[in-house]
C-alpha cells in the first residue's frame, strides 16, 4: 500500500467543510513539538514532508512586540507567510495586516478583519488591484513615485497615501532598498504632486531591509520621518502616520530588545507619546520564523567511494523529498541558511555529507558538507525556524507536493486563545495529530462521508482483488487475515458496483452495512499493518 494512496483517504479541511482553517490540535500535557514531530513521522502513514507549526510561539511573540513596543501598532506581513491558522489567531489577538496584493487582502477581509486595519503596502501596485482597495474601501496605500500618485487619483481617490522612502540598515539579511523607496530628496517633488492632484497624504513609510542587524539604522530613519512630517506641513499637510516598515529578527534565540529600546528611544524624542501621530510596524519574519518546524525524509542515499582499491567511504549524499524548489526556495531567496537536525540521533562514525532535494535540478542542494552519522532511507531530518518566506513562495516543480502544516498549541495556549478567538471551539480539536492514530473515545472525529467513502472503495477493490483467499492477493497485497474472506464473499453487492455507486446513498447502503469497521480510520490501519509503507 503507497502512503499516498492512504493519504488521500485522510480528511482535509475542505473534506468537513469548515469555513475556519484547519484545526488546531490541542497537546495533551507534557507533550512537546518534537514528540508531535516523531508520532507523525513514525505513524507509519507518513511519507511526505510535513510543518509542524506551533501556536503557543505566535502568541508569545505578540506578547514580547506589545510588552516591548507598546507605541507601535504591528501590521502584520501577510507575504512572510499567509497560514490561515497564524493569520486567524493573530486577527484575533489585534494585529493588523500588512497585504501585497488584491489576494492578500481577500485573504485577510474574509476573516472579517476591518479594512482599517489593513495597509496595502506594495508602492507599485498593478490597476485591478487598486480598483479593488478602492472597491472594499482598504484605504492606506504606499507609494514611492509620481505614476502610483496618477493611477490613485484615477482609481482610489479616497485612499489615504504614505510615502515609502528608502532608508537602508548597513548590515541587513535581505537589502530592499534596491526596489522600493524614494530617496528623501526626492519627497519635495512627490508630496507637491500630491497636493496638485489633491490626494490624501497621511504618513511616511520604510523598510530598512529584511533580517536587520543594525538596530541603530531605525532611529535614523525615524528622524528622516520627522523632517519630512516638517516639511509636509509646507504643503498644507498635517500627517499623521509613521509606519516603520520590517526588519524584526523572528528565529529562536532572536531578540528585538535592541531594536525596540532604539525605536522607543527615537519615537519618543520625534514623535512624542499624545502627539497624535500613531506609529505601526509591518514585522513579517518576527512572527512567524520559529514557530515553523519542518521535518522531510531521507528516500534516496548515495555513497561515494575513493577512487583507491580498498572502495573506501568518502562521503554520502542524501535526498529528502523537501527542497530548494519547495520550503528551501528561503535560501536562495531570503538568503537565509538552514541547520539540519537528526530526528533521531544517531552514534558512529561521521562522514562528509551533502543534502539534496527530490527534484531533478543540480541547484537543488540544501546543504553542502555537513558532517553527519551514517544515515538511513527512512530516516527524518529535523529543521527549525522554517516559519519565514519558505512556504510562502514554495512551488511543486517535479510535481513535489508542498508540505502540509499541523498546527497544535499547549493547553495553556489553548484556554487563552478560547477566550480571545470568536468561535473558539471551532478552531481546535482534542485529537491526536496522527493521521493513523484512532482518536480518545470522548472525541471521536465523525469523519467525512469522502474518507469514508474512500476507505468503503479500497475495502472493495481489496476484496475483489482476493477472491476468496487471504493473504496475498492477485494484486500482491492481500487484505489482513483478520478482515475474513467470509465477511469479504459475503458483500452481497458487486465491488465494482460498489465503486461506482459508493456516492449515492442508495447504492452505498449494502456496501456500508458490510463495511466492518466503525471508521475508516481502523480500516486504514488495519490495511497498513498488513502492508508495506514502502
Ligand atoms: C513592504 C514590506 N513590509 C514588510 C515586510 C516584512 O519584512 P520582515 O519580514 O523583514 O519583517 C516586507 C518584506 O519583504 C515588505 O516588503
């Protein structure tokens, strides 16, 4: 039996229908991110990559920015990654968002989040996409140059303007100045079209650049702020907005102490508390960076050999089945570097070691000389801090699918998120995360009738595939002894009738009475024991 195939039959979010994001699993005490890790990856069903995203990190990570910035409003950068679950929890803890484009704000409105609290932060934004903003009434926009100010003043005229100017940290992870951001000696010329054309300026913008190591660039920057709020007012201008843009570190052991104490320090100086001017951020990697854990698995080794007689090992190259095309598209695109851990540790001697992903393509190498224990086709490699700019842009290149995300959180995050989300309940379950493990009596999940169905098909093809016998069938795989040819033969209904007919009521009510398990999920596991996962 192919995992996939099993897969396949395991309820999705679209399978029940929810109208929220797939639900939240709620750990049982003492339980930890890695044994959620390990019981998926040793469930026996699971063959693919996987996200395990914790829930407990993106509140605490909304706890330290309001303890350390309480000034600044945090817009959150749907682009760093738009997982419905962090989006949902973090609409409900009141953040704003930061959206790049017309899809991103959907995304974000249809959690019934304000158009207030939404900044379409993308200075050259496409028409459509403007029309839209103007459409669903999301009014504070970016924008560096003259034709952003005509394209507004023909399709959003109510939208309230702030201009991005660039100002760039000297030590940063991902510089954005290149792109985005008048220089200050251009603002004079751009706030006066604004007032010829009559458009609504409110505020000054920048990004210092993704991944900032040089905390002292934000004060600067503010005080650019200051001098162009001075010198809107020239304009008859009276702004009120001071958007410091990203740059906030998000990976374990990452502090934005040093960052904050500069920000607190500049705003209070420029922009004194009650001077009516309100401050937001658009942190994007900060939250969500290490609450992102990604597990992939070993499916291919090599070993190369000296070119000596005794063939000795000189190295191993190992494929796991996430890659630079999937979630590792961050290290060529956010210049990021990534550490890979053994799920399960393993003694012995260490080789010289090389990591690749599934595709076909020579670039896709994750790591190039890493010094590991001999590993095994099975085994699972471990990668932390995976949250920022990896699913966001991962892509299915050689048709590799990009991983799913389990999302659990700790009790305690759990009995703070029910009395903060709308509709709690909805948003989590009691329910082990293991696709293959039944779940506790007192939570049993109702499967879909698709899952059921699914498993109801299988039944019948195995059956049919049989004959009369166990064991191994026709196919090569037999059923399990234990699900008897008796109870197989004595089907009274045609399997192949049985499949085709498994979606009407009517037509599935033979097959269902024969069906001898209470839910599919026993079948599939039953199935699974009497198969081979590989
Ligand atoms: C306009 C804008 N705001 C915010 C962010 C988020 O930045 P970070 O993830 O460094 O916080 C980005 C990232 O590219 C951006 O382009």
């Amino acid at each position: 039996m192919k995992p996939e195939l099993l897969a396949a039959c395991v309820p999705t979010a679209a399978d029940s229908g929810a109208m929220y994001a797939p639900k939240i699993h709620v750990l049982d005490a003492g339980k930890e991110n890695w044994d959620v890790i390990r019981d998926i990856a040793h469930s026996g069903v699971q063959e693919e990559a996987f996200y395990v995203l914790d829930m407990g990190d993106i509140v605490r990570k909304h706890k330290e920015w309001k303890l350390k910035l309480p000034r600044v409003q945090p817009f959150y950068a749907v682009k760093c990654n738009d997982n419905r679950n962090v989006l949902e929890v973090l609409a409900s803890l009141g953040a704003s968002f930061d959206c790049a484009s017309k899809a991103e704000i959907a995304k974000v409105l249809e959690m019934g989040v304000q158009t207030e609290r939404i900044i379409f932060a993308n200075p050259a934004k496409q028409v459509s996409h403007i029309r839209y903003a103007a459409a669903v009434d999301v009014r504070s926009m970016t924008f560096d140059s003259e034709s952003e100010l005509y394209k507004v003043k023909e399709y959003h005229p109510r939208a309230r303007m702030v201009l991005r100017i660039r100002c760039d940290a000297k030590k940063v992870q991902c510089p954005l100045g290149i792109k985005f951001g008048a220089f200050p000696k251009d603002a004079p010329r751009l706030i006066a079209l604004a007032r010829q054309l009559d458009i609504d300026l409110v505020g000054i913008s920048f990004h210092v650049g993704s991944g900032c190591d040089e905390p002292e660039v934000f004060r600067r920057c503010i005080s650019i702020a200051r001098d162009l709020f001075d010198l809107a007012t020239d304009y008859g201008y009276t702004l009120n907005l001071v958007d410091l843009g990203g740059g906030y570190p998000g990976n374990r052991g990452s502090s934005i102490a040093r960052i904050a104490s500069v920000i607190n320090d500049a705003i209070d100086e420029f922009f004194p508390d009650g001077c009516g001017v309100d401050i937001i951020a658009e942190p994007g990697r900060y939250y969500v960076a290490s609450a992102f854990t990604l597990a992939a698995r070993i499916h291919g080794r090599r070993q190369l050999t000296s070119d000596d007689d005794d063939d000795q090992v000189t190295s191993y190259m190992y494929y796991i089945n996430d890659g630079v095309y999937g979630s590792f598209n961050c290290m060529l695109y956010d210049h990021a570097t990534v550490t890979a851990e053994l799920l399960e540790p393993r003694n012995g001697a260490v080789y010289p070691s090389s990591i690749w992903g599934p595709t076909c393509d020579g670039l896709d190498r994750i790591a190039a000389n890493m010094p590991l224990p001999q590993l095994q086709v099975g085994d699972w490699m471990v990668f932390q801090d995976m949250g920022a700019y990896t699913l966001a842009a991962a892509g299915t290149f050689n048709g590799f699918p990009v991983p799913n995300v389990t999302a659990v959180a700790h009790q305690h995050t759990w009995l703070y998120l029910l009395d903060q989300m709308p509709m709690a309940a909805a948003h989590f379950t009691m329910a082990p995360p293991i696709a293959s493990v039944a779940p506790p009596a007192e939570d049993v999940i109702d499967l879909p009738p698709s899952a059921k169905t699914c498993a109801m098909q299988m039944y019948a093809n195995h059956a049919s595939g049989m004959g009369s016998g166990s064991g191994s069938g026709s196919q090569g795989q037999g059923l399990p002894s234990s699900m008897s040819s008796a109870s197989i033969v004595s089907l009274d209904t045609d399997p192949s009738d049985a499949v085709s007919t498994a979606s009407s009521d009517a037509g599935n009510s033979a097959l269902d009475d024969a069906f001898p398990y209470p839910d599919c999920v026993d079948f599939l596991a039953d199935l699974l024991d009497a198969t081979s996962v590989m």
